[in-house]
C-alpha cells in the first residue's frame, strides 16, 4: 500500500488562499458616498430624512401602506426637507442610501424573518407615519 505524501510546500498555497478569499473581506470596507465638503451621505448627515426614507420603503416591503400614512409620509417628507435644507444632491443621495439600506436589511431577513421585520420595525414606521398623518406630529419634527 502506497500512500501519497502532501509536503508542507503543497499546502501553503491552499492556506494561502483561504486567508484571501476568506479571511481578507472581513477587513476591507467599502467607501461611503460622500459630498464634495467629505461629509458621508449614508443617513448621518440627514438622519432625520434618511430614517423617513427607510421607513417609506419599509411599508412598501411590509405592504403596510394606506392613505393616512401616505399622507403621514407626504408631510414628514415637506417637513424635514424644510427644516434641513438639502441641496438635490444630497436630498438624492439620502434617499438613494436609505433605499439600499431598506433592500439589504429585507435581503437579510429571509422570508419568515422579514415576517418579523414587518411585525416590529414595520408596524412601528406605519404607526409613526399615521400619527403624523393625523397631526400627531413627534417632537423634533
């Protein structure tokens, strides 16, 4: 019986390429979008607007949308674009992020967690967007 001898030279390629390919995307990190001031753009400069988008998109995930709640959404929306004053650009960068980030987290969930998902953070979004809808508008807004 004959049996086959892996030296250690054979085997540093393979360890080599488990530390690129499995090892090495844990510490690389993607670059923000970011204005032409270097400030990001991924909800920390408009947070207020950023959450608004996200949950926009969460209802239309959730299915949870109605005609209060549009109307909630309508006037967070005039509301905050008043108060902070984005230039187009960043109003579109803003509601780009928030959309991305809406698809990855209902990418994330799967189907019964994206059950939860809309149980939970949907149903408090819908909430929110009916009270404001109603003129039971938070404080801050």
């Amino acid at each position: 019986m004959t049996s086959i001898r892996i030296g250690m030279e054979a085997r540093l390629p393979a360890a080599r390429l488990c530390v690129i390919f499995f090892l090495a995307p844990l510490f690389m990190t993607s670059p923000a979008m970011s204005d032409e001031t270097g400030a990001t753009i991924d909800g920390q400069k408009f947070p207020d607007l950023y959450k608004m988008y996200y949950d926009g998109g969460l209802l239309e995930y959730c299915n949870l949308i109605s005609p209060l709640a549009g109307k909630g959404f309508r006037e967070m929306r005039t509301d905050l674009l008043a108060r902070d004053k984005p230039t187009e650009e960043e109003h579109r960068r803003t509601r780009i992020a928030a959309a991305t980030a809406v698809d990855n987290e209902y990418l994330d969930h799967g189907l019964s967690g994206q059950r939860i998902w809309c149980r939970t953070e949907g149903q408090a979004a819908f909430l929110r967007f009916e009270a404001y809808g109603s003129g039971r508008k938070q404080d801050g807004q």
